[in-house]
C-alpha cells in the first residue's frame, strides 16, 4: 500500500491543508513555539541521558523488610 513512501506532492497537500486550517498569520508562532518545545525536549533527553551515565546505581536509602520499617509502630 506504502510501498512509494512520501512523494513531493504528499508533502504539498499536507502544507496546504495545514495553511489552510493555521491561516497565514499564526504559522510563524506555530513555528516558534514548535521549536521551543524540540528544544525542551532534546534538553531533557540529553539531561535524563547524562544523569542515567553519572549514576548507573539506584539512588536513594535502601530499606530491608526487617530494618526500622519492620517495627509494630511502638518502636520496638
């Protein structure tokens, strides 16, 4: 069905439709803020993929069922 891909003239009805339903005046701000929210998330990526490099341990205390957890509440 597929078997061509994406041709040029699909790339010039998707950009007519979406000139038609975005209008000629919020295409820049669509834009704008399209490429704000790539930033945002090739920032976050990048961050998650330094942090994951940084510390390949689990953070945080690890508590054993029978450690402080495991009391009857009346701190025994």
């Amino acid at each position: 069905m597929l078997r061509n891909g994406l041709e040029p003239w699909h790339l010039l009805i998707v950009a007519i439709v979406v000139i038609v339903l975005f209008g000629s005046k919020k295409l820049p701000d669509a834009a704008r803020s399209l490429g704000r929210s790539m930033r945002i998330l090739k920032s976050e990526a990048r961050a998650l993929k330094e942090e994951g490099a940084e510390d390949p341990t689990p953070s945080g205390p690890s508590v054993s069922p029978s450690g402080p957890a495991a009391t009857d509440g009346r701190g025994r």
